[in-house]
C-alpha cells in the first residue's frame, strides 16, 4: 500500500498531461463554487451561534446560562444522555454481536429493524410512545391508576430518545464486527476462555475504536433531539425542558441572544463530536497504512 | 440473543404496534377523511415540495463538493472534509435558530437578500434552505468512496480516443456516478420529509403557507385530536417505507456496478 501512495502521485503528474484533468480555470471555478456554499451553508451559521450568544456581552451570556430554568435544562440534557447512551451501548454491542458472528433466519430483518428509527420522522416517533403512555393511550389508564407519569415526564423523554439514537452504535459496530470474523474468537474458546473473557480480551480490542465512534455519535444525537422529545416533553419550564426544547422556549419568548447562548453549548458539543470524530478517522488511516508498510518491509 | 430482541421488541416493535392499532381502530371512511383535510393536503404539497427542492438542491452541490473534495488539492480541504459532517452532528434546533436568525431582516445575510426580494425567514424558501442545511452530508458521503474508486485508465482512454473532458465527464464519469448519486439523493429526501426541529424556527408554521406536515402531526396533538395526529403519522410512515424499500434497492444496484 505504501507503494501505491507514491504511485498515485506519480500518476496523478502524469495524468494532467494526458487530458484526465480539467484545465485550471475550471477546477478553480469549481472550487470557489465549493468553497462558496460551504462558508454560506456550514461556517456562517456556526459562526453566527457564537456571534449572537455573545452579542449582549460576556456577563448576559453567563446569566442566561446560569439562569434557573436553563440550568434545569442543562441538568436534565445530562441526565437523559447518561440514561441513554450506555443502554443503548449494551443493545447494539449485543445485537452487532448476533448479527455479526452467527447465522439465523431473519437475519436481514432484523437488520430493518434495527434502522427502523433512522427513517420515522421523530415527531411520528415521539407520539407513537404518545398512543401507548398517554392518558387516551393503552396503557394510559393503568398507569394513572397507579400514579406513574411518563408522558409529560423525565421517563418519556428518556425512552423517546433511546428511541431515535438506538441505531448508531449498532451500524457502527456490525461492519467492524463482520470484518474481524469469528477465527480469533474460536481460537480464545479452543484455548480455554470462557465466554466473558473471549469478549474482553479478544472482541473489546477489536471494536473498540467502531465502539468509540458509536458512542460520540449516539450521544451527540441523545442530547441534540428536538422533534421527538419535544412530542413527549409537555414543556414543562424547569422540570420537563431539554436544552433544545429551552432553547425553542427561549426564542419564542422573544429573548434571542439567551436562546444563542444555550444553542452555543450544543454547538460546541456538535464540534467536540466532529474533532474526535476526525481525530479517530485520522488514527485509524494511520495505523493501517503502518500495518501495510510494516507488511510490505517484511515482504522485502 | 435474547437481549437483543427482547429490547429490540420493547423499545421499537411495541411502539410500532400500538400506532398501527390505534389507526386500524379508526374506519376507512374516517382515515381517509383525517388524513385529507385541506390543511393536511397543503402541508403534504409543501412538506414533499420542499424536500424536493432540497434534495435537488443537494444532489448538484453534493457531487460538486465530493467531486472538488477527492479530485483536486487546495488550501482547506481538509477542513472541508471534516466540515461536511457538521449538520449532522448539529442539534437540528441550533440549526433553525441560525438559519433563521441568518436570514431574517435583520440577520448578517439577511439585510442584503431581503432589499433583493429574497425572502429566507418565515416562507417556503426558508424551509427548502433548513432542509438543504440538513440533507447535505448524504450526497457527498455517499459519492465520495465511488469517486476515489473511479479509474483514472477508462478517463484516459476517453481522452486518448478524442473526447473533451465535459464528454468524458457526461458519457464515462456521469453513469458511474448515478446509481451511488440516486442514492445519496434518495437518503436526504427521506431525512427531509420527516425533518421537524430546524423547520420550526424558520418557517413561521402559518397554515396552509408554510406549515410542514410533522408540525401539523404537533398541532393536532396539543389539540387532543389523536385520530388526526395518527392518520398523518400514518400516512408518513408509509411515504417512509417507499423511500426506504427505494433506498435498499439502489444500495444493491449500486453495489452490482461496484464490481
């Protein structure tokens, strides 16, 4: 593969000779083109968060954010992501698992399913847990009986969420899984390691940076979703409030820069996601291309 | 095993379940009248025009940016690269505030697009800019791969035969790109169609102008009128189903051509 990068070079130098390449007016027209939609479509609406949450000055920015109700907000964004993620983490290493190391019927269906929640709409995601927990819903009555709210309450928003990030760490785990195969568990087994211990020492370590890039995604999206959330909330200021739902609340009460200043944390996290998300892609091109140089310095 | 569909079963199949029931509990008759008001049908037209127009809007820079993005070496690019992936991770709320914020009268792009007549916060025009904000990784993503793949021999054969760079763009480039391209196309139409948090903030929801059907699915809700809510859900979940069936089999026909 090493050979390869200093040939795709070469040919590259060759190939502007040879008509594959457009003339130099072209490519850069079509590159400013590029470059124009990117800073209009990705940059200015980035830098425009951080502009207008700052716009009233330092101390407005740390008042709205400290501010009781956003502050619930915040607390709650939290609370969900930290319900959710790790169940979602032990549901998709156990299905990836399933799906990747045996054989069974049904297979690809379960695979549907498993996207299933990346092609509702969330809104028609949050009221189908609506129909089933609400007061006019199925098991609305029986829980109203006992006192149990989950519609309109904490509960609800949880499993709505765990709803729409369900699929992330699964489709990131199941290719990963498929390419490592099962040779290397069997080996643990016919060693001697129990079923646990094949998992931790021998499958953990291959997955674990798919594992890693599961989890960044599953909780960008745990602490960003709007649609869903906002069905199942009832928003309720201070108690059932989300930071995107403030952040909803917040606008429409006419209070932008505040609005901006709770929208500015979630686009940091949006950032923080994106930098390792790149970090992790970057390491994984260079550890593969040293594996295929060190195999080609053996093959010499 | 086990685990996997007792939770699969609970979280996702129960709910699934519960919806379609509710509906089947409403008679035909009724269904067809809930899911056709004239409120309901403009926010159809406008929810699948816009998306559309998105998805249009996406297939045309998307191939562009991936095209740009593999192709040449530029300051930036990287960056770019990376940069791609922001609507995706971006809270579609974070998303609409700004793209608002951006577009209103007085927003940075704003005040020189609306003494134009370019009118971005609260119309139609607003939604198709949230859901191109939205729907514009798919494209790229998906092209990317099959552009690096592309061989660079059958390009110099076209060109060695006599064809000018826009002909071997139209008749060699093109029909390799296609199939990836529909699906790319396909994948952010159907994430458009059910978009809901960046829309609120830009769109102003007016009935009958700039109301989105999942808004709608809202508003019927707060109104306690489930029946209404389920019929558009209903209806939703089936367009959903189409896209997706569409998407499985260009993802095969895609794959067949990569071999």
């Amino acid at each position: 593969m090493a050979g390869t990068v200093t040939k795709k070079t070469s040919l590259r130098h060759r190939a502007s000779q040879r008509g594959t390449e457009e003339s130099a007016v072209v490519k850069w027209v079509l590159i400013s083109i590029a470059m124009a939609f990117c800073a209009v479509f990705l940059l200015l609406p980035l830098i425009n968060v951080f502009g207008q949450a700052f716009s009233k000055g330092l101390t407005y920015y740390r008042d709205s954010l400290v501010h009781p109700d956003s502050w619930a907000a915040i607390r709650l964004t939290l609370l969900v992501a930290v319900i959710t993620v790790p169940l979602n983490v032990l549901f998709g290493v156990a299905a990836a698992w399933a799906i990747a190391k045996f054989e069974f019927r049904g297979k690809s269906l379960l695979i549907t399913i498993i996207d299933l929640p990346f092609s509702v709409s969330p809104v028609v995601a949050g009221l189908m847990f609506v129909v089933l927990f609400g007061l006019q819903g199925f098991l609305g009555p029986w829980l109203d009986a006992r006192d149990i709210k989950i519609i309109y309450a904490v509960p609800g928003i949880v499993l709505a969420t765990v709803f729409v990030t369900f699929p992330f760490v699964a489709r990131e785990l199941i290719p990963v899984m498929q390419a490592t195969g099962t040779e290397q568990e069997q080996a643990a087994m016919t060693l001697g390691a129990n079923g646990w211990q094949t998992f931790w020492h021998v499958t953990l370590p291959s997955i674990k940076w798919g594992l890693v890039y599961g989890i960044i995604l599953c909780n960008a999206r745990a602490m960003g979703e709007f649609g869903a959330v906002s069905v199942v909330s009832g928003h309720i200021t201070g108690l059932t409030d989300t930071m995107p739902l403030r952040v909803e609340k917040l606008y429409n009460e006419y209070n932008a820069p505040a609005a901006f200043a709770v929208a500015s944390l979630l686009a940091l996290l949006a950032l923080l996601t994106l930098g390792i998300k790149t970090y992790l892609e970057w390491k994984q091109a260079r550890d593969y291309e040293r594996a295929q140089a060190e195999v080609e310095t053996a093959r010499l | 095993m086990g685990f996997t569909l007792f939770y699969l079963s609970a979280i996702v199949l129960i709910p699934f379940g519960g919806l379609i029931l509710r509906a089947c509990e409403t008679s035909l008759g009724e269904f067809w009248r809930l899911a056709t008001t004239e409120r309901a049908l403009a926010a159809y037209k406008l929810t699948f025009g816009a998306s559309l127009c998105a998805a249009v809007a996406n297939a045309i820079f998307g191939t562009l940016l991936a095209w740009v993005l593999v192709r040449y070496e530029f300051p930036g690019r990287r960056f770019i690269d990376a940069m791609v992936d922001f609507p995706f991770a971006l809270p579609t709320a974070v998303a609409g505030l700004t793209l608002a914020n951006l577009f209103a009268p007085q927003g940075w792009l704003g005040q020189f697009l609306v003494p134009l007549g370019i009118k971005g916060a609260y119309t139609p025009l607003g939604v198709v800019i949230a859901l191109t904000f939205v729907g514009m990784p798919f494209v790229v993503r998906t092209l990317q791969p099959v552009i690096e793949s592309l061989e660079r021999d059958v390009e110099e054969a076209a060109a060695s035969l006599g064809a000018s760079r826009f002909r071997t763009f139209l008749s060699v480039i093109a029909p390799t790109l296609m199939p990836a391209l529909l699906t790319g196309f396909a994948l952010a139409f159907a994430r458009a169609i059910g978009e809901y948090g960046s829309i609120v903030f830009i769109s102003g929801n007016l009935p009958f102008k700039t109301e989105i059907a999942p808004y709608l699915i809202v508003m019927r809700l707060e109104e306690y009128d489930y029946a209404g809510a389920i019929a558009l859900a209903v209806v939703l979940l089936m367009f959903s189903f189409v896209l997706l069936g569409c998407i499985n089999l260009l993802e095969q026909w895609a794959s067949r051509f990569q071999r």
